[in-house]
C-alpha cells in the first residue's frame, strides 16, 4: 500500500528555523528541499539516514563476501564496452593482492569511460555479488586516485540518506551537519520527565539523533542497518507515544459528541437478509450484530471491520446503512478508487434499489447537471444512500441528515478528507457514526496501537463455496513453461494477470518493468489480447484499461501493483506475480485475492529471481501453504524487517516517520504504560508529547 506523508514532529522553538540560515541553502535549494517536505532545521534531523556505509576500512579483494558492503582499491587491468539488452561498461579492477574484481555499469557518460584508463587507480565501494568471471559490483560509487593519493580513510560510518531531487547526497550530507551543531542541549529536548526511561535502556534524545546521524566507527551496524539500535528505539518510542496519546485523546473527545440512535425494528435489513441470495457466515453475523449494538447508542460508533478479500464486508455495510435509512437518515459510502467505488455501486444497486432504496452515485466523472442534479438530491433528503470517491468530501457536498459513513480502505484516503465526511453530520454537537472497512488483516499487536481509538470487528470466514487459490513458487528459468500455460488458459477463456513490481528499468533494483513484460508477452503471444496498466498511466487510461479487463475484452493484463486493493473480476482464474521476492506478504496476499473470486479452480504463480534470502523462502513457503489472511498477518507481524519490502516501510495505516510497527511491536507495552502515567499524573507533559510529534493534526487521529 502507497504510505501516507507524515506530519512533521516539533522539537523545539530552535527546530523551527528556517533552512535558509544554513550556508548552500540559496532560493533554487531551499525550494528543492521544500519540494520534499524539508523547511526547518527539525525536519533535517528527523530526516534519517536509509542505511550507512563502512568506509572506515579497506578491503582485499580476495576477501570480499557476497552480499556484504566493502570498500577495495586497485589499478584497472581491463576495460569492455558492450551491447546486450542495452549498454553496459566492464571494468576489472586487481588490487595488491592478486584479486579481481568486476565493476560494471548499466548507465554511464563518456566521460566516465575516460577515467578507467587501464592502470588508473580507483577506490570504490559497493555491494559484491556473483558474476560471470567470480564477484562483481554493480555502479559502484568511486573516486579516481592520482599516482600519488593516499586519501585518508573516514572516521566514521557514513550515512545514506533518502534522495531529494535536485540535491546531491554530499550537500545532504553537510546541511543535515549543520543542522546537528544546532541542536538544543538535552534539557531543552527532553519532555520525558528524568528516571523514566530508566528500565528501557534507552539514551538521551539528542544523543540518540548524534548516535543515528553519526554514528561512531563501532556502532553495532547490523542493528542500525535493522532499525534496532537503542538510538533508533528511543525515537521510534517517543513517537509511538505520541502517537497513542493522541488516539486516547481523540477516542475521548469523540465520545463527548452526539450520535443519531438507531436502534429502530431493523425491517429494512431483515427484508434485505430475505431476498440475499447467500445466507450470512457465523462472523458476518457476529459483526452485524456488533454493529446494531453500537449504532443503538446516543455516542458515535468508530469500528473497524477487518475481513480478507472475499469475506463479505460490503453486505455487513449494507446492513448497517438500512438501519439508518430505516429511520429517515442518509448514508454515505466512501471508496478511494472510481473503479472500486463503482463496484460498491453496482452491489448496493442490485441489493436495495428492490427494497425502495433510492442510491446516488458521486464521483469526480459525473460532471455538469448531471452532478447538479445529485448534489440538490443529497442536500434534499432524496438520496438516501450517497456512493463515491473523495469527491463525497468536497465542502460543496451538503447532506441533509447524515447519520452513518462507511469508508472503505481508509488509509488510501488524506487525512483531511476523512474528516471533511465525518463534519457533515447534522451539525452542533451531533456527527455521524462512522464505519471503516479494510481487507488488509491487522494484527492484534498493531490493531491495539494502530487503532487504539476504534472498537475492532474482525469477519474471520470465507462464504462456503469459495475454491482456494492454489499456490506454486517458480524460478524465473521455468518462464517458458509459465507463458504456454498463460496460452492455453487464454484459449479455453480465463483471465490472466502478469503483475511487475516496477515501472520501469531501475539501477538499484534489477525488477522487470512492466513496459518490457508487457512488450515480450506480446509477442510471444500472438493470439492473446494483452493490456498494460500502472501507476504512472491517467487515471481515465487506467479505469478504461480496468473495465476492458473486467468485460473480458483484453485476455493478459500486465500490471504494476495498482491492481492490490478492489478489483473484482470473477473470469479471472491465474495470477502471475513476478519478483514475488521482492514484496511482502501483506502485499502477496492481497494480489492473490484478485483470482478466486468466480467458481473455476484458481492459480497464483509466485515467479522469483534465485538465490532467495531466508526471509524471501519463508514469505514464499507462507504463501503456499495457507490463504488465511490473519494468520498471513501475523507471520509478516514476525517476518517482516526494514529494508525488505522493496526499502519500502509498510507501517500499515499510520503516517509514522520513524517507527515501523511490524519492527518496534515489543516497544508497545511499554509505550502504553508510559501513556497512562502521562495521562494521570502529567497531562500538560502528555499534550506537549503530542504537540511535538504530531502538532495541529491530533484532531485528525481518528479522522
């Protein structure tokens, strides 16, 4: 899932100085860093580093370890310029040792070419992996030695961190040192008051950023590199923290307002149990229930309703939606997608327009009087269920009486929007009950801390009938076999999705872009009708491409994971995921619930790059052996390691920017006992805990 942005923390009064005070930052910089979210000094030292490097050492050839960064210095003995798939430079460096080593390059000037004259000396850093003729690295980063050089070795580890376009990562490197001479001493940091911490291990906050920024030369890197270094844990905590303050506080004022009861006799919802074709599952039953209860209430209902793709969630809603129609109210349904909205329509459509219900449908193509049209029946009272996208929450959308929103994948939404379609109730001190929908199973750990402000349903079965996916891992050099079976599939009329983790060709990550697989599979399949879809196309190209696949006028559908979360096409019965190493199970599940949504026997071939990590195997053997997406949650709750996922921190649903909830679970007991104490004996500390980390956005927490 894409990661929301998140807020930027204040530190103190002197963390709120602009960056222009720093020598480098000129206008054309200082709006590149803006550009990036970085304004102030706090943002620089809350801007951490991805990774380090050792530069502190030289390393002999003969030495080098796959898998394992190091530092070499040696003369070129050779030089290969060549053309394969694309242009590419070989270079072989021998040091004094006799060892050699392979440098090669995928992009690369002319005037680079120059600097690896044979007998030129080089020292480089990088990654060393297999090759051809023994260990090689990919785009190293260099510097060119004269006869003479001896450069000194660093100090220290040096920092990586995240790219800001348009800034080099030197000049990162020396405005982020900048800002650390001007930190404020400890006493003026640290909230916490003294002795606290002191069970926890934990250091000072400034101490802790000088330890991750730079960090000395016998820092424990592998815990750095894991994001479990004592420094990295005492930011990851007061952020936690803050974090969990501030739902506390929310719940509390949420539950001061008014709500709309309904607690009427529930015809409506039993006349739509009758005419359903399927009978509820025992957990569809246990949440409604759940539901009707909280809805009764004069207080607002804020639940969750956690279910696996398929599970039933938008009946559940929709049962829900008929107790407040029952008794006169609106009912709004927020989906982050046209595409996913629209099936939410559809459904809704089929259920209760038999039923007398009138529905309205509110999205950013329903244009001119169309919309006019809408809108004046939403203000009116005449629609009494109201389906869209964020277009729901534009401050020109008035409701008449609203009494329940339903929100479905609410993390895909902003913040602001969220609450721009809770303060749409009836006014003054009344809002409506508000029902939030997710197919990503959480956790139990991170449901406590992730929403310790919403009350958690969990429909945890499948409807019966449903044929498991079944699941195969295959190395890349059976892609052969893969791609007849892709034909004869398209030939006896199933639907096929081939999913690329990247758009396009990347010099990190050597992932298929989907524009070359979807190129290669059309013409290697001639007779196949072959789509590309991703996340780069308009929006209308990707809805046209969408639909075409959904009425089966395109067979293949190349796609980069824009597809994960709510499209429900019943033909489909085979999904390719290619370099299945690269993702997480979170992410792995979600793509294999696009197929198995009709009645034929369905397939999901997870296509892997070989040597897998142990992470990457045990991902792999999860996937195959269940399709529960509770236990898959808490095996990636466990798994799961920064730098993983593609260097992608999946927090879930929270915009944290240091802590990772999958990583810092065992803070949580001790976070929340810190809350309690906060809460009880210094309440003026707790606020000033969440306005340093969250500011202005506490009232969103719940949003």
């Amino acid at each position: 899932m894409a990661r929301k942005a998140a807020v930027t923390p204040v530190l103190s009064p002197s963390g709120e100085a602009s960056l222009a005070m720093l020598a480098g930052v000129g206008p054309a910089v200082a709006a590149k860093l803006q550009a990036r979210g970085l304004a102030t000094l706090q943002d620089l030292w809350l801007h951490l580093p991805l990774r380090y490097e050792d530069r502190t050492r030289l390393t002999r050839i003969e030495d080098l370890r796959n898998g394992v960064p190091a530092q070499v210095e040696g003369r070129v003995v050779a030089v290969e310029r060549g053309m394969r798939y694309r242009p590419m430079l070989k270079v072989a460096v021998e040091d004094e040792g006799q060892g050699t080593l392979v440098l090669r390059f995928f992009h690369f000037r002319q005037q680079q070419v120059g600097q690896f004259a044979v007998g030129n000396r080089l020292r480089c850093f990088g990654t060393p992996k297999p090759g051809h003729l023994g260990l090689e690295i990919v785009h190293p980063s260099y510097q060119v030695l004269g006869r003479n050089d001896d450069p000194e070795l660093g100090d220290r580890l040096d920092p990586v961190y995240p790219t800001v376009e348009g800034v080099g990562p030197m000049t990162m490197r020396k405005l982020i040192g900048q800002a650390l001479d001007r930190l404020p001493e400890e006493s003026t940091l640290e909230l916490l008051p003294s002795g606290w911490l002191d069970g926890l291990g934990l250091p000072s906050l400034r101490s802790a950023l000088l330890t991750v920024h730079r960090p000395p030369p016998d820092a424990d890197l592998a815990a750095l590199a894991a994001g479990t270094h004592p420094a990295q844990r005492r930011l990851a905590m007061e952020e936690l923290l803050a974090h969990h303050l501030s739902l506390r506080r929310q719940r509390i004022a949420l539950q001061a307002h008014h709500a709309p009861p309904l607690a009427g006799p529930g015809k409506l919802a039993k006349a739509l149990l009758k005419q359903l074709p399927f009978a509820l599952t025992g957990a569809q039953a246990r949440v409604f229930k759940q539901i009707r209860e909280d809805l009764a209430r004069p207080s607002p209902m804020l639940r969750l309703v956690q279910g696996d793709v398929g599970s039933g969630k938008t009946v559940v809603a929709a049962l829900a939606a008929m107790l407040a129609v029952e008794q006169g109210k609106q009912v709004a349904l927020a989906a982050p997608t046209e595409l996913l909205a629209e099936q939410h329509l559809n459904n809704l459509r089929g259920w209760l327009e038999p039923l007398g219900v009138r529905i309205a449908w509110l999205a950013g193509k329903v244009t001119g009087k169309a919309r006019a049209k809408v809108m004046e029946q939403v203000a009116n009272g005449e629609a009494q269920v109201v389906v869209g996208t964020h277009a729901l929450m534009q401050e020109a959308v008035v409701f008449q009486d609203l009494a329940l929103a339903i929100v479905d994948e609410q993390h895909r939404f902003g913040v602001h929007q969220r609450l721009a379609l809770r303060d749409k109730g009836a006014g003054g001190n009344s809002v409506p009950h508000q029902l939030v929908m997710t197919a990503t199973p959480i956790p139990r750990t991170l449901a406590m801390s992730e929403y310790a402000d919403l009350d958690v349903s969990a429909i945890d079965e499948l409807p019966p009938g449903r044929t498991p996916v079944q699941t195969v891992a295959l190395n890349n050099d059976r892609r052969p076999e893969l791609i007849e079976r892709i034909a004869l599939a398209c030939q006896e009329g199933r639907q096929v999705y081939w999913v690329c983790t990247l758009i396009e060709e990347s010099e990190e990550l050597d992932a298929t872009p989907a524009q070359a697989t979807y190129e290669s599979l059309q013409a290697l399949l001639p007779g196949v009708r072959v789509g590309l879809v991703h996340g780069r196309l308009k929006a209308a190209e990707k809805l046209a491409t969408m639909v075409a696949f959904k009425a089966g006028d395109i067979d293949l559908l190349v796609a980069t994971t824009v597809i994960e979360v709510g499209v429900d096409v019943p033909n489909a019965s085979l999904m390719v995921i290619e370099n299945a190493e690269r993702l997480g199970l979170a992410q792995l599940h979600q793509l294999r619930g696009r197929v198995g949504r009709g009645s034929a026997v369905s397939r999901c071939v997870l296509l892997y790059q070989a040597p897998l990590s142990q992470m990457a195997r045990e991902r792999l053997q999860t996937m195959r052996e269940t399709n529960d997406g509770f236990v898959i949650a808490e095996k990636d709750l466990e798994l799961r390691g920064p730098g993983e996922l593609l260097g992608t921190r999946q927090t879930g649903l929270a915009g944290f920017r240091i802590a990772d909830l999958a990583r810092d679970a065992g803070l949580l007991p001790g976070v929340h006992d810190l809350a309690e104490r906060l809460l009880a004996q210094q309440p003026a500390l707790a606020d000033r805990v969440v306005q340093r980390w969250i500011g202005t956005a506490v009232r969103y927490a719940s949003a």
